[in-house]
C-alpha cells in the first residue's frame, strides 16, 4: 500500500508511543517520514522498523530548536505534507497545589510544541496547495480530568488552535484535526501503572483498570487504533474532514 508515497510526514514526539505507531503506518503506507524527539537514541530505535523514516533531534519547547530542525527536514525531503503533532507530556498536580513552573512545563511542551510546529510546516503547505495536520490531544481537551489542570488546560489549548489552523487555511488544500486518545496503552501509560503498583500494592491488572476507567469501555486504547484514525484523517477523501475532533476512548466522552 503506497497511498502517500511522495509525501513527506513530520512527527513530533514519533520515537514512542502514539508516534512511534504513526510514523511507522505512514511509513508503511509509502510516505517519507521524519520523526523528531530529544533523544536520538530512541528514534533510532524506531527508525530501524523502517527504511523509510529519519530521525531529528528536537526539542518543541524550544523555538530556535524547532525552526532549525524543521528547516533541516525541508531541505532534506522537501516540504511536510503531513505533520503529526504529538509530543507531548502527561504529569498530575492537586490544583490549589500546582506550582507555576510545573504549569509552565506543561503549557510549553503541550501547546507551545504544537504552535511552533505547526507554523513552522504551514508555508510549505500552503506553496504545495496540501496538507494535513493532525494534532494529538485527549479526553482532556474534552474535559476536565482531576488532578490535571495543567494538562487539561493544554490539550483544551490545543483543540483550540487547531480549529484555528482549520478555519485560517480552509479553501487551501489544507485540514486540521485533532485526535483525542482516552488512555492509551503508551510508555507513559505503563510507567503510571507501575508507580500505582508500588504506592498502593495493586496487582498490575488492578492498576491498569484505574487507569482506563476513564475509557468508556474500560480497557486502555491501542496504539494501532490511533494510528489508523491518523491514516484515515490524511488519507483519501479526507478533504472535508476539517475542525473536528476525534474521539477515541471506547463511547461518548
């Protein structure tokens, strides 16, 4: 199946997880990948599931960091068609006990992240008439969740800005959407259950169904399930899909 081959697809955060899963269904789906994260280590790692995805070290917190790495993958296979902005990090906090530098760490990668990469890739877009940008949120763009005023405030954000993006460049071969994930079976994801483990002495199924109660079918999402909602996102006759949100968490959010 070669249904992007020539197209070129920037994923952030695309060393783990959710990106990882992306980057290689476009990659296996004929696309030119660029995957980008702090550590090469890892997205080399992923980059050895594939022949066709490159790492970037990028940190999106950091907008010359940004600038310049997405310049480099420009240059290096042309103008993104796809990006997938998914870098993202996920901490808890008692909001009346929230300091504002855990606030800003959140709000920085989170949002910022996306904001920065996303109008990094846009000019490329617009000189190609295509594009498709796929945001990363949550059920926590959706709602409130306890304890993650932060995180949800940013993935509130980013559903914000991508309707934004939708409505700036609709009518130009450009589309925004956001996916919003309940729990996903990531690293992230197997490192809270662990920690559940240890504060509470919960057998790890015990622990993993707290942690997917919040999904309405009450087991975690799969990474290959976000994955496809992605592929279908950029994929053919996806023109009109455009502002929406897309949620994946086993029921109504």
């Amino acid at each position: 199946m070669s249904i992007h081959k020539g197209r070129h697809a920037l994923i952030t955060g695309g060393g783990t997880g959710i990106g990882e899963a992306i980057a290689l269904a476009l990659a296996k789906a004929g696309a030119s990948v660029t995957i980008t994260g702090r550590r090469l280590e890892t997205l080399k790692a992923t980059c050895a599931k594939a022949d066709n995805i490159h790492p970037l070290v990028m940190d999106v917190t950091d907008e010359k960091s940004v600038v310049e790495g997405t310049a480099r993958a420009i240059s290096a296979r042309g103008n993104v068609d796809i990006h997938v902005a998914n870098a993202g990090i996920a901490e808890t906090s008692a909001f009346a006990k929230t300091p504002l530098d855990f606030w800003r760490k959140i709000m920085t990668t989170n949002l910022d992240g996306v904001f920065l990469t996303c109008r990094e890739v846009v000019p490329g877009m617009l000189e190609n008439g295509w594009g498709r940008i796929i945001t990363i949120s949550s059920i926590a763009g959706l709602k409130g969740l306890k304890y993650g005023a932060a995180y949800s405030a940013s993935k509130h954000g980013v559903i914000g800005l991508t309707r934004v993006i939708s409505e700036e460049y609709m009518g130009k071969g450009i589309t925004a959407n956001a996916i919003c994930p309940g729990y996903v079976r990531t690293p992230i994801v197997e490192r809270n259950t662990a920690l559940i483990m240890a504060r509470s002495g919960l057998s790890r199924a015990e622990a993993e169904a707290s942690m997917s109660s919040d999904n309405r079918h009450k087991k975690l999402v799969e990474v290959d399930e976000v994955a496809a909602a992605a592929l279908w996102i950029c994929g053919p006759g996806s023109g009109s899909i455009n502002g929406q949100t897309i949620e994946i968490a086993g029921g109504q959010v």
